[in-house]
C-alpha cells in the first residue's frame, strides 16, 4: 500500500477544511463556501476510495460478515456518488 499518497490526500483534505471553517467564521459569500465543502467531499471520497482500492482484500479478511457488508455498502455508495 502506498501509505504516504492516501496520508498526502487526508492532509490536503485537512486543510481544505481548514479553509472551509475559515471561510465560514470569516461569513463568506454562499458560494465560496458550498464549493469548498465540494472540494472537502470529493477529496475525501478520493482518499477513502484510494484506501480500500489499495486494502480491501486485506481489510475485509479481518472482518466479521456484517461488517463486510458495511464496507460494500459504503464504496458502492461512494462510488455512485462520486
């Protein structure tokens, strides 16, 4: 697994919400601040899909059966909504 590249992703992440509570405490403009919860989400969804592309197989041999199913549900939906 690339360690480095999913954690590079949640630090970006990290500042970007940074930015999002900055933006909001400083009361910007509705638009600025929607389109940085967009960048928050969709670099989010990117980090966590990155994650399990790289460790599912091994993630869901630790898990019990309904677990596994909450990791499927959770990807399809990321996918889909990606």
């Amino acid at each position: 697994m690339r360690k480095n590249t999913v954690v590079q992703r949640l630090n970006i992440v990290r500042g970007q919400i940074d930015g999002l509570v900055n933006l909001i405490e400083e009361k910007e403009n509705c638009s600025k601040v929607a389109e940085q919860f967009r960048a928050v989400d969709a670099a989010l969804k990117k980090a966590i899909e990155m994650y399990f592309k790289e460790n599912l197989t091994t993630c869901l041999k630790s898990v019990n059966r309904k677990d596994k199913r909450t990791i499927e549900f959770l990807l399809k939906e990321i996918i889909k909504n990606k």
